[in-house]
C-alpha cells in the first residue's frame, strides 16, 4: 500500500484501507459457503457422518516439513470440516484422531498429536469458544486410560464442559481400534447377560422355576459399542432396542411414569469419509459400517479436504436416498 500512495489521492487509499480486499474475500467466501449448504439442506441430510483423516504426514512431506506440522494441518481441517457439518445440520461427526496403534509412532509425532488434544482441542471447548458458541457435545471414544494423566484431564474437561450442549456431538476416537471396541462391547454383554441372568434365576428358583437367560442378540452387543455411550448420546436421538421398544412406548405413554432406563443406540452410521485415496478402513468402525454405510474414499490428502469434497461426498449420498425412496 506504501508504494500506491504515491500515485493515488489520499481519500481514494483512505477507502482503500476501510475496503480490506483480505476481509472482502473472507466474506465473499463464507456467503458462497452458506449458500452451497443452504441449497444442500433443501435435500436429505445424513445424521451420522465419520471421517478418517488420512494424509497429513503425506502432506508435509510433500511440502518438506515435518510431520508435527502436517497434523496441524489436519487439526485446522477438521475444524473446517466440522463447521461444515454444523452448516449442513449433521447431529453426529465421528473422527479418527488416534489409533491404539498410533503409539508406536516416532514420540515427536505422538507428542504432537498429544499437544493438538490437550491445546487446541481443548481451547476450542472453552467458554465463548467454537464448541461452546455452536452447542456441540464433544466426547472421547476408545481407551481413555492409555492416555497420559494431563491429557485424560484435558479430555475429561471438554467432555465436562460440553456435556449439555445439544445441537451436535463430535465424537473423537482417541486411542481406538474398531476391534478393540467391539471386544470390549462383547464382554460388556457378557457381564450385563451373567448379571441379570443370575439375578432372574435365583428369583426364579426361589418360586420353584427356571431359566433359560437372556438371548445374546447384534443388537444387545451393538448397544455396548463406544459409539453408544450415553454420554455421546443426544436425548432427542435416543433409539431403545427393538426388544424394548414396546415397554418403551407404554412407558412413554402411561399416565403413572415409572422410571425406565432402555438400552438405546445411536442413529446408525450414513456416511463414512477417508481421504488420501486409501481404500482400507484400517480398524476403524467396522461394526457400524457392515450395513447401510456409504463409503467415499476421497483424492484429497485430509488438509486439503474442503467444501468441494464434502458437496461431491453429500450429493452423491442425496443421490443414493433419492433413488431408493423411488424404488422402494
Ligand atoms: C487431536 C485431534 C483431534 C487431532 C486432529 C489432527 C488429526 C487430523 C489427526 C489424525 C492423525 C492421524 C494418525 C492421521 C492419519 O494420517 P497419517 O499421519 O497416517 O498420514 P499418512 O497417511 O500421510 O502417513
């Protein structure tokens, strides 16, 4: 600007500077933003998308940085992302922050991605912050206790803090491993089954009776998957088990309102995203995408994923409900 003022009247650089061309284009860009997903509203939207966020050690690599930097990246995409999401009202984001296996990377790059939690994440949780202005519920999925204590605080303190906020949840997966969840939801159902099982026939055996236990049902191993932990549970969303939808609804119903803790589920997984054309779930919600899940595998390294991949992913998704609500 110091070298226009030479050649341009003083009040025209004076509007120049209130004018701000970085401003302008900030708001062009978030009018054009507001307008794509007002328009992509008007069709179905998914309740439940996943993201992997695959490609940011790609990423610096590429452009000869190190790989803490390319995480960074990839936070400030997932920050992106998640405001696309709340634009298109999508009630539950699932991301894959952390691998069990993750541990065994280089202690820089575990320390970074450590740092991102405890730091940034965190920040974003805090009072005026993003997830406090946009009512989003954040909650931790997978092994909590593999953490190191000043990270499990962190945690804990965004899941304190947010523990009200009704609009959206954004659930991070950090440590996890779809196998390891799904092991633990089966020795959850073990116990739960053993427990009320003993209870029922000890009951039972003091009338004189039997009983033949609790069916072990997908469904009953489904409800103890990290995924539906109440606590990343919208109250609007909750689904009882088929088994338990009858009581549910005459519960719901009854004039005397007894208390009822239904197991529940959330809405099942719509859409699960990987980028960085890498065509592997690599241990990562494979129970919740066995059925109905779409699956793009997208081009783009995941801190270059934007508004043009996601209105790729959600139109073709539109396009698949559509075609089906004709069919059927
Ligand atoms: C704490 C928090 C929410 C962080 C957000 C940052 C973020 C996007 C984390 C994902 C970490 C990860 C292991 C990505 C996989 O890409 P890669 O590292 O395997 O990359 P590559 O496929 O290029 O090797």
């Amino acid at each position: 600007m110091s070298s226009l003022s030479l050649y341009i009247p003083h009040p025209i650089l004076h509007l120049l500077h209130l004018f701000n061309p970085s401003r302008f284009i900030t708001n062009i860009t978030s009018h054009f933003q507001s307008l794509i997903l007002r328009i992509l509203r008007a069709g179905p939207i998914p309740r439940h998308v996943a993201f992997v966020m695959d490609g940011n050690r790609r990423f610096a690599r590429e452009r000869g940085w190190v790989v803490r930097r390319g995480h960074e990246e990839g936070f400030e995409s997932l920050k992106s992302t998640l405001s696309l999401c709340v634009g298109l009202r999508i009630r539950y984001i699932t991301v894959y922050a952390f691998s069990i296996d993750n541990f065994a990377r280089p202690k820089d790059e575990v320390e970074g991605l450590l740092e991102l939690t405890r730091g940034r994440l965190r920040r974003l949780c805090e009072a005026g912050d993003y997830m406090q202005s946009h009512d989003i519920k954040v909650t931790f999925l997978g092994r909590r206790e593999m953490l190191p204590p000043d990270v499990l605080d962190a945690v804990e303190s965004m899941e304190r803090d947010t523990s009200t906020h009704q609009s959206a949840v954004l659930n991070v997966c950090c440590p996890y491993t779809s196998r390891d969840e799904i092991t633990t939801a089966v020795k959850r159902t073990m116990e739960e089954v053993e427990s009320s099982a003993i209870s029922i026939s000890i009951l039972l055996y003091e009338l004189g009776s039997s009983f033949a236990g609790r069916d072990i049902t997908p469904r009953l191993i489904e409800s103890h998957l990290a995924t539906n932990d109440p606590r990343s549970l919208l109250a609007r969303d909750l689904v009882p088990l088929d088994d338990e939808k009858e009581s549910f609804q005459e519960k719901e119903s009854s004039c005397e309102k007894k208390p009822h803790h239904p197991r529940v589920v959330a809405p099942p997984l719509d859409i699960l995203v990987r980028t960085s054309d890498v065509h592997r779930l690599s241990d990562f919600l494979m129970w919740q995408t066995s059925s109905g899940t779409q699956l793009h595998f997208v081009k783009a390294l995941w801190p270059q994923f934007g508004l043009r991949e996601m209105v790729r992913v959600l139109l073709a998704w539109q396009r698949g409900v559509l075609t089906r609500r004709l069919r059927d």
